[in-house]
C-alpha cells in the first residue's frame, strides 16, 4: 500500500502519472491506494522540494534515500510526507525516540 505524498499542496499522484495508468482510479478523498507504486511516479519522485525546517532543495527520492541511511530499518513513507528533506526527517525520527 503506498501513501501519497505531496504534489503541489495536495496529498495525491502527480498528473503525469495519473495520464499514463488509465487503470488507476484515484479518489481524492484517500491518502493510500493498494494499487499506486510511489518508486513508479517519476515526476513524485525527482520532483524539486524545499525543506520545512532547514530550507534545503531535495527530492523526493534523495530523502528516502538520505533517510534509509541514517535510520536503517525505517522508511521514509509513510510517516513523512514529502515537506521535509531526509537529514530533517532522521532528526526528527531521533527527537521522538529519544535519541
């Protein structure tokens, strides 16, 4: 099950994928969907985003892969939604746990 992520404000697929899996049926009102790949949505994921907390340009795909590395065994999604960059997200992960 994949959690949507941000997409210019909304918590949804990007356009480009909706346009290429006409099979897809997105519901506006749901946050998951058994059938979205997120790894599969390229314009989500190399999308440029700026940080909530520390103002850095990231993507989608370098803040899975920055916090997969700092927090091994956790992913990134679905706790975070794609505000804040992987280094921000770890942090916060170690703020909740103590650490």
């Amino acid at each position: 099950m994949s959690r949507f992520v941000l997409y210019y404000g909304d918590l949804r697929p990007s356009d480009s994928y909706l346009a290429s899996h006409p099979e897809f049926h997105y519901d506006s009102d749901d946050w998951f969907d058994d059938d979205y790949d997120i790894e599969d949505d390229d314009e989500i994921m190399y999308m440029s985003r700026t940080c909530d907390v520390c103002g850095r340009t990231f993507t989608l795909y370098d803040a899975m892969s920055e916090y997969a590395g700092r927090e091994p065994g956790l992913s990134y999604l679905p706790e975070f939604d794609g505000s804040l960059c992987g280094h921000c997200a770890a942090d916060k992960t170690d703020e909740e746990y103590g650490r």
